[in-house]
C-alpha cells in the first residue's frame, strides 16, 4: 500500500486540478491497486486478501463520497478545460461564449502559462459575463474548503504510534478544535489570502491599464507575498486609512514609505480598489517613472482621495510617456451631460490626463450651486430696486439708492456685513449684465471642475479685497457689484490659459481671449469714467473702480496657484502658505486702517445717506 498511496497531490497543471476536484485521481489510484491484487491471486494469502478487502472498500467509500460531484462534472469540466470542453454540452447561455473563449488565442496562451484560479481574471467581464460567473462559483466552492483541509491536515499531524487511528466519531470533536485554534492561531491575519481560490473582479475596465498590469505581473519576483487584510471580505471596500495602516504593517514594517512593484501588482489585485480607468493611468505612470522598481503608497491612498501632491504630479508627468493614452475627443456613443462635462474638461483644463481624471470622476456631486446661487440673488435684488426706483440704468444716482443697508459706504465702516453684502448690488442693467455672464460662462465651469469649496473662496476673497481696498485707496466712495469677485475669476483662469497655451484645447483660444480682455477692459473704462463724472448734489460721490483692480490682483496671485493645481493637495505647498500669509497680513492692515487711518489723517467723509 506504500506505493499506492492515496494522500492528495496539488499540482499546478490543469489536468491535475480537473482530477483533484472531481476525485478521479482517487479512483483510478485505487482501481490500479485492485488490478495488480487480481494478477497476484495465484499466490493468495492472509494478507492480499485484507489488502483487496481495503481496496473494495475504498472504491465503495470513494464512489459514496464523490457521487455529488458526478452530477457536477460538467460543470467542473467546463471550469477546469474551457478550450476542450464542447460548446453543445454548455448550458444555452454560455455556448455563444465559450464559442467566442474558444477562438481567443491571447487567453489561450494565459492558459498554458498560469494558475487556474488566476487565468478567469484575464477573461473581460464584458465579453464573457457568463464564464466569468461559472468560473467564480467553481472557486468558491472548493476555495471554501480550506478551513476543512487545514483540519485534516491536523489530523494526520496527530497520527502516531501512541496513538489510536482517528475514526469518523472522533471527526467532530476534533473539528471543533482545529477550527478554534486555527482561529486563535491566526488572530489578525485571513486565511483566504494564503491558500483559498476565492474570486476577485478585476476592479478596472481601461485595456491600456489591464495590459500594464498583466507585463507588471509577469515580473519576476523573489518574495511577491499578497497582501493580508485583517477583515477581509470579498465585495467589501477598505477606507484610506485602514489600508494606509495595512500596507504599513504588513509591507513596510520599517516604514520606509515604498513598497516593491511586485507588492503594488498584488495590491491592485488583491484588493478591489475604487479607481476609474483614469485613474489606474495614473498609477501605472507612477509605477513605470520609477526606475528602482519601489512604488510611494503613500502616493497611492492620496490618489485614493483625489488629492496629489506636487511630487506625484511630477513623477506622472515622467511615467505617462511610456503608457498608452486615449484621447478624450475620441470617445463616442456619450450622451448629453457627458459631452457637456468633455466639454468643460476641454475648456478649463489644460493637460489631457486631467481631462481623462475629471471625465471619469466627475459624478455632479455637489452640483455648482454657489455661481448660479449668487446670481440668481444678485438679479432679484436687482429687479426689486428697479422696480422700486423706477429706474434700470445708473442706479447710483438716486438717493434712495445709497441708502441700502447693502451698498458699502465708508460712513458706515462699523457695519461689517457691508464689506461682503455690496456685491448683490449693481450700478445698472450694463454692470448686473456683464457680472452675470461671466459668473455663468466662467464661474459655473470653473465651479464644475475645481469644486465649491475653492471657487467661492476665491470669488469671496475677491470681494473682501475689493471692499478694503477701496477702504484704503479711495478712502471716500462707496462701492457697489461684484466686480471684485468676477474679475478674481476671470484674471485666474486667463493667467492659466497664458501658462499652458501650448495645452489648452478649446477652439479660437486667441479670438476669446482678444474678446475677454476687451469686454474686461471695456468694463473698468467704464467704471473709471462712471467714478470721475461730476455726480448730483444729492447722490454724493460715485462707486470706485478699485474693486476690479483688487479682485485682478487676488486672481493673478492666489486663483491661478488653485487653478494650476487641480485636484492637488494646496496645503503641503509652501507657496499656498506664502499667498495665505500675505492675504491675512493685508486683512489685518486694512482692519487697522479702517479703524484708525480715518481719523489719524482727517479724511473728509461725506454723510451717508
């Protein structure tokens, strides 16, 4: 019985793996065994005739045992020798497939050079869904009996000569045990990572960014152990900061911050990472920029978060050369919200990989709400003072009208609101006009693309420098519009498109950008004559043009370092902190003029109204 022993083999050869799973291999191991006692039965004795005694038995255990998995054969069949098997023997819903599997030689060769359990990843979910579904309940059927595999493995460890042989009333018991300490044995740690087949969809669709991580793959490696997550469950996402803590026990315990090349393939594997096509872009990018083969993970949570740095832009303007790209333009078959938002990417953002990143990520939410909010407020304040006054164009010379609690004036310096509330008021039909058309032609886009967040705090801060600028320069008009926060707009994104002219892809980008300088230019002209024309007895001096100008400046500075960083961390940047400090430095001195200058230089203000 030596030489025939019946113990299990793992191999790795297909063949092997159909045997193992419908319990063949046992058989024809055992029908061999009878065989040879059948030609030795001229010489019987005591101990053949035990010998073919077992061998009956074992046939008639191994047929009771595996008669489930004979109404599965087929099945097991189709899983373990796709290109063997007939497609007419298939179910109806899987032969077109297995016809079309069939005649694919790329997966053909997959076949002959990997593991069955992971060839199934190679084949698209798009076109065999089907195959696909067969394949992963095949591997999660006998991927589910590690735990049992382990036991036995257990068991025959406990075999011994002072010992009893173990019988199948002992077989709970001893489960029960095994289980348990397996479980305290391997606290922390999943047991599916080591030896379990459990299927995985392959969390990305991009063919350039599949194929990268197949030649990835295909890298030799010393040690390219999988990455173990301590709850583990297929379908189930992890958050950044558990896989930040993951990655750092497990990968990187002397927390170096870079894990091998070969480590980052079987963490995009392992492990179902939230990434758009887009985005796997980038990280093969910042895969193939690095020359000693060791990837930054902490690059990779930020990725996760949407949120570079400096560094990785840098690493991905390096590595992007060696991927293969699709341009934006070419996608076909898209509806209408998705042309507009291929649009905007075209009209905001001047390289193509951002415009990929912002095509693929953008879900409208939030929805730009902030531009369409104020001009929807700045047009009804409009309407009720034009109702009220009887009068639509140059607004400011009625009395009545410097006398709103929203209009800032510099005898009413005390009322803070005032500092921010004057832009919901407008000179006229002209100024409401133009700030309303470039708040929706400009603001919305640049709104879509940056987000709220850093949108309204550049058109606030125009507003707030144009208000205490005013305060400051022209120390005895009022102010009126949100010019400061337009032109803070405006100025950003026409500083970037001069930066990146080479990249910016919108049509007849010098034509617009001659018409923007001109309708900008036509604007503070105006506000400069409306500013010097002699005003009325009663209407007192006329709204300052310094708004523009101000909000111009905090565009040029503080605008075109957010809009030249899109989707990039500002805070680990120190020109960020710079611009910040010299924001608040002239905040707190134009506090301190307000409150003291007035007085100190005996400025002459007229009444308030």
């Amino acid at each position: 019985m030596k030489d025939y022993n019946l113990k299990r083999h793992f191999d790795t050869k297909h063949s092997a793996t159909h045997s193992k799973y419908t319990g063949i291999a046992r058989k024809d191991k055992a029908r061999e065994l009878k065989a040879k006692l059948c030609a030795q039965q001229g010489a019987l004795t005591r101990t053949s005739l035990v010998q073919e005694s077992v061998t009956r038995d074992l046939q008639v255990e191994f047929h009771r045992r595996f008669q489930d998995f004979r109404s599965s054969e087929d099945a097991i069949t189709l899983f373990a020798q796709p290109f063997s098997v007939q497609a007419d023997t298939a179910p109806e819903e899987l032969q077109m497939q297995i016809i079309k599997f069939q005649c694919d030689s790329w997966l053909k060769q997959k076949f002959d050079k990997v593991p069955l359990n992971e060839f199934y990843k190679f084949a698209s979910s798009e076109k065999y869904p089907g195959i696909r579904k067969h394949a992963q309940k095949m591997l999660s059927l006998f991927g589910s009996t590690y735990i049992c595999e382990q036991t036995f493995s257990i068991m025959n460890l406990n075999k011994s000569r002072l010992r009893e042989r173990l019988s199948d009333p002992h077989l709970l018991d001893v489960l029960r045990m095994s289980v348990c300490c397996t479980a305290r044995e391997n606290e922390g740690t999943s047991l599916t990572s080591q030896t379990q087949n459990q299927p995985r969809a392959v969390p990305y669709r991009d063919p350039a960014a599949r194929e990268s991580l197949v030649f990835l793959a295909a890298r030799p490696s010393p040690d390219p152990s999988p990455l173990r997550a301590p709850s583990e469950i297929p379908g189930q996402y992890m958050d950044r900061s558990s896989l930040f803590q993951l990655i750092q026990e497990q990968l990187d315990p002397e927390n170096t911050g870079f894990i091998p090349v070969e480590n980052f393939t079987s963490l995009v594997e392992h492990h179902e990472l939230r990434l758009d096509p887009s985005k796997l872009e980038m990280l093969f990018a910042l895969v193939h920029s690095n020359e000693e083969g060791q990837v930054c993970y902490r690059e990779l949570i930020e990725l996760m978060n949407s949120k570079r740095s400096s560094s990785f832009r840098r690493a991905i303007a390096s590595g992007r050369r060696t991927l293969q790209r699709d341009i934006l333009l070419d996608e076909a078959g898209l509806g209408v919200y998705k042309r507009f938002v291929r649009y905007v990417a075209y009209e905001i953002l001047p390289c193509e990989s951002h415009r990929r990143w912002y095509f693929h990520q953008n879900h409208l939410c939030p929805p730009p709400v902030f531009m369409a909010v104020i001009t929807v407020i700045q047009i009804i304040v409009f309407l009720c003072y034009g109702v009220m006054l009887n009068k639509w164009v140059l607004q400011t010379y009625q009395p009545e009208f410097m006398k709103s609690p929203l209009v800032y004036h510099p005898g009413h310096r005390a009322q803070v609101w005032r500092f921010f509330s004057y832009m919901f008021m407008h000179v006229g039909l002209e100024q409401l006009g133009f700030n309303a058309l470039l708040q929706l032609m400009i603001g919305v886009p640049l709104e879509m693309v940056h987000g709220i967040l850093r949108i309204s705090l550049l058109y606030m801060a125009g507003v707030v420098a144009g208000s205490l600028t005013v305060s400051i320069t022209d120390m005895r008009a009022p102010v009126v519009g949100g010019s400061g926060g337009v032109y803070a707009l405006c100025s950003a994104h026409l500083a970037n498109v001069v930066m990146n002219w080479a990249g910016m892809r919108c049509p007849y980008k010098l034509l617009r950008m001659i018409l923007a300088l001109v309708c900008m230019s036509s604007e503070v002209g105006r506000a400069v004559w409306l500013r010097f024309s002699p005003p009325l007895p009663s209407s007192g001096p006329q709204p300052s043009f310094m708004a523009h100008l101000s909000g111009a400046v905090v565009g040029i500075s503080m605008g075109l370092l957010i809009l030249r960083n899109y989707e990039e961390n500002l805070q680990g940047q120190c020109s960020w902190w710079v611009i910040i400090f010299a924001f608040v430095t002239f905040l707190l001195f134009a506090i301190f003029w307000n409150i003291f200058a007035y007085e100190l230089l005996g400025v002459q203000i007229p009444p308030p109204p």
